[in-house]
C-alpha cells in the first residue's frame, strides 16, 4: 500500500518580497491619504491639492525605492562580509571550525558522539553553507536581495497612493477629508487581510493593527492642516 505524500506549506520564502511589498503599499496609503487629508483641511483647491497628491506619489516611490535598496543593501554587504571570513576560518583551522559546528549541535539536543559525526559529514558535504545556516543563522531563504526589496517597495508605494489619489480625484472639496480618509481606511483594512493570508497570519490581528495606525496618522494630518491651515 503505498502512502499519500506529505506535503507542508512553508511561507518563510515570501518574507523578503512581502514585506516590502506590504510596507510600500501601506506607506502608500498612508501617507498620501494623510497628505491629502491635511492639504484638503487646510483649504487649498482642488488643482493644487491633486498637484500635491501626484508629486507625493512619485517622491515616495523613489524615496522608498532608494531607502529599502540602501537598506537591504547594508544587510548584504554584512552577510557577504560574514561568509567572507567564515570561509577563511574554515580555510585557516578547520578542526576548531569543526568542534565549533558540533558544539552547537550538542546545545540542540544531540549527543557529543553525534554531534561530531554530524559536523563531519556536513561540514564534507558544504562546510560554508553548514556554518553559514547553523552559526551565523543565514540561508538562501531569508538573504537579502536589495534589488527585488526597492523595485516591490516602489511598486506597492504607487499602487497604495494611487488609491486615495483616484479617490481624490472624484470627491468635491466639501467632504474630501472624510471620504478619503474613509477609503483608505478601506483600503488599508484590505491589505492588511491580504497580506496576512499570504503570511499565513492571523487576518483579525493584521487588519486591526493597520487600520487603526493608519487611521490614527491621517487623522492626526488632518488636524494639523485644519489648526494651522498651511500645507503639511
């Protein structure tokens, strides 16, 4: 009889896109929405307040882009640096390597006997990559990629701002402030269900935690524009 094969569902291989992704749609939201908000409550009109909104978008696409590719770029040059000289600790003492490898897995659990065995014949099939993953906790998983952290940051910036933009762009100035902070809200409210089911989170935790920081930031803007009627 043969036995139907195991499978699992990992999510661990989205972390570095998701979280870029969820970062640059929320501050997308946000800070367009509450950008919007503040200049609508400071009584400018509907031409200037759209200019404003547009030069927001394209600013924080850029600036995100450069900030998550700076960003993730310093975790790489640091990872990179790691490898660089665990490889020549391996190359220069690889019997202290050795020992070093087998006593972390004496730590988890294992026997001393077992642990060295385990180390060996680790260590001859991918010495690097045995200590890369156990000692210095890394793996091709989780590594940084600084090109596809800035290019999904960018993107879900864009999208995120273009959706209180759009709604700004169809609401009258009278009841701009409500309408877009009650959209992005929205909006906000929905991203955060998306994301967490791609995480595999829990939706009700994710949901609650965006809408009200993002409720709490656009509503602060909004007052701010309103008690001091300039643009912010």
């Amino acid at each position: 009889m043969v036995r139907p094969r195991h499978s699992e569902l990992h999510r661990t291989s989205r972390i570095g896109w998701l979280r870029a992704s969820v970062l640059g749609a929320n501050d997308g939201i946000v800070s367009t929405a509450s950008l919007l908000a503040g200049v609508a409550a400071a009584s400018v009109g509907h031409a200037g307040l759209l200019q404003t909104g547009v030069a927001g978008l394209v600013a924080g696409a850029m600036s995100m882009a450069a900030g998550e590719y700076v960003s993730v770029s310093s975790q790489s040059d640091t990872e990179r640096a790691d490898l660089d000289r665990e490889r020549a600790e391996l190359a220069t003492d690889p019997v202290h390597e050795h020992k070093e490898l087998a006593s972390i897995y004496v730590g988890r659990g294992l026997s001393p006997d077992l642990a060295a065995e385990v180390s060996t014949q680790l260590m001859a099939h991918d010495a690097l990559g045995a200590h890369a993953r156990d000692e210095l906790g890394m793996s091709a998983t989780v590594a940084a990629r600084p090109v596809q952290a800035a290019a999904a940051s960018a993107a879900s910036f864009a999208v995120g701002a273009a959706l209180p933009l759009s709604v700004a762009i169809v609401t009258p100035m009278g009841v701009m402030v409500p309408v877009v902070i009650g959209a992005s809200l929205a909006c906000l409210t929905g991203l955060g269900a998306v994301s967490a089911r791609a995480g595999g989170a829990p939706v009700a935790r994710a949901t609650l935690r965006v809408a009200l920081l993002g409720g709490l930031a656009m509503g602060l803007t909004a007052l701010v524009g309103k008690l001091f009627g300039a643009v912010v």
